[in-house]
C-alpha cells in the first residue's frame, strides 16, 4: 500500500500539514500510521469533513 506524509497530503487537500497531523490524532482519517514523528496516510483517502464549521 502506498502512503503519503502530511506534506504530501496537504497539497493535495489544499489544509495546512499541521491541520491533517491533528486529524490523525483524532482518528478521523482510516488507515494513518504513525512512524517516528511522521504520520502516514494511505494513498486516495478521503478529506474528512471540517466540523469545526457549522450549516446554516
């Protein structure tokens, strides 16, 4: 399985490296490992969703 590092990750999802650790962190991407420091994410994960905003 091919995995991405936050840096990656972040431009591809257009969020900052530091917002994706914090999404590990809180279990809310499938399939993060973590190595050393570094989180890894599987290839094609999907963004979660923001929930620090709210709908109308």
């Amino acid at each position: 399985m091919d995995y991405l590092t936050t840096i990656e990750m972040s431009k591809i999802w257009g969020i900052t490296s530091r917002r994706i650790a914090v999404l590990c962190e809180q279990g809310r991407i499938a399939g993060v490992v973590k190595k050393g420091k570094t989180w890894l994410i599987p290839y094609g994960s999907e963004k979660p969703i923001d929930a620090r905003k709210k709908s109308k």
